[in-house]
C-alpha cells in the first residue's frame, strides 16, 4: 500500500535529500524512522532533490508498505519521535498504488530569503547581505524567465541532466514587512543548482554589476560560465510541490 507523507525540514544538517554512502541526508534519516516504526523495511521517494544546506519548508514523498497503517495520525505522531528535531512530518495519506511523489508533481515553487541586515535569529534561513539592492532592477530582469525554457546557463555541469528545458510560471521579488527580500520562482522543474545560480545573477543586478539587458544575454548565451557564482544554500526553500488534484491534494499549509 503507497502512502504520501508531507514533510518539512531543515537542510544545514544534511548533504541533500537524496541518499548518500558516507553523509547523513534526509531521505536516510526518513527512511530509518519509518523502518523503525513499521518494523519493516521501508524505501522513501522523493519529490525532487535539494542540495547541501537547503531547505524545504513543504515537501512530499512517498512509500510502500506491505501491511496498512491502522492509524495514520497516530503514526505520524510516533514518526516525529523518531526522527530528529530538525525534520518534521504533518501528515501520512493513503494514495493510488501509482501516485508518484516525484513523476506526479506539475509544479514546484522554490522562495529565496535575502536578510538585509545582521541577525543572529535568521543566519541559518537566509542570505545576510548587507550590500543596498535595486528590487524593481531584479523584478524586471526576473520576469524575463518567463520568456526562456533553456536555462543551460544556470545549470550545474556534470549534473547528468536529459535536458535543460524548464517551463517557468512565475518569478519575482518582494520585500516584506521586515525589510527581507523574498524571490519566490515557479516551474514545472528545476536544475541542480539553477534557483541558486539564478539569485546568485540577479543579485549582481541588483548591485548594479548587470543590467537586466544584460541578463537577458547570459539566458540566451546557454554558457554557465556567464551566471553568476550561486547565493549559499541556506535561504534557499522548497516551499510548494503541487500535484493534479486526482492524485494529492495539499493538506498543510
């Protein structure tokens, strides 16, 4: 039987979601709890990688069991137990046998945090830069994604990728209330690497480095030696995996 969990965690602890030999990953520590619990083994899937050091503030994956969980809420209780403090489970779901957390999924959302100023409390959930950045410069350089589908330019070589092609839906900046610049970018996938690379560039518009006629180039050129270095991992978010109602419905918000 094929359960989705939702799930939140975060990465500073961890090489990525996906599963490595040598290094703790949230998939690894998903799957020990699980097995533990179920007192079976139990293989986790994902719906898409993160790197080292990111974050998700909403996720969805899924597995199988042999025998039905009597009690999902109760489980997801004890699941929480199990696991450590830093990745939190909401809800467990019962699903078609061929619900697919990752192959399912027709959209992602990733949001990026810039803290504008030094602060001890958000270090470790955002990018402190203290550099004054033009937003409305960044706004009209991002909303150009929306014209591309090759982002060759922002992915990461040697990441085995069958394509670069990524439909983006939405992507703009804005500052809350606090002063924080928050970038939230929407498509049906994403590279390894690319909403890094892609905050990474726009910041350097922002500063004044590029001209959004300038970003424009670097999309078109299809050459990751013209983007700029990625921001660091850890204002990086997943925050939204959104699935045809048939197969999922988000319960946590």
């Amino acid at each position: 039987m094929r359960y989705f969990l939702e799930l939140r965690y975060r990465g500073g602890a961890y090489c990525g979601w996906q599963r490595q030999p040598d290094q703790p990953s949230v998939q690894q520590t998903l799957e020990r709890g699980l097995s533990t619990l179920l007192r079976e083994p139990v293989a986790v899937t994902g719906a898409g990688r993160t790197d080292t050091g990111v974050n998700a503030s909403y996720y969805v994956a899924h597995f199988d069991v042999a025998t039905p969980v009597a009690d999902p809420q109760q489980a997801v209780y004890k699941l929480n137990f199990l696991l450590p403090g830093d990745i939190a489970v909401s809800t467990l779901t019962a699903v078609a046998d061929d619900a697919h957390a990752r192959f399912d999924a027709r959209e992602r959302e990733y949001r990026y945090f810039i803290e504008p100023r030094k602060n001890p409390f958000t270090r470790d959930a955002s990018w402190q830069y203290y550099v004054p950045l033009d937003v409305a410069r960044m706004n009209e350089a991002a909303v150009l994604l929306l014209e591309y589908d090759d982002f060759t330019s922002f992915a990461k070589l040697n990441s085995n990728n069958k394509t670069n092609i990524c439909h983006v839906r939405h992507a703009a900046w804005h500052v809350e209330s606090d002063g924080v610049l928050c970038f939230t970018i929407r498509a049906d996938r994403f590279l390894r690497n690319m909403v890094r690379a892609l905050v990474g560039t726009l910041v350097d518009i922002g500063r004044g480095r590029h001209t959004p006629e300038r970003f424009r180039e670097i999309v078109e050129a299809r050459d990751l030696s013209l983007s700029s270095g990625g921001a660091p991992p850890q204002g990086l978010f997943l925050s939204d995996v959104r699935y045809p109602t048939e197969v999922f419905e988000r319960k946590t918000f």
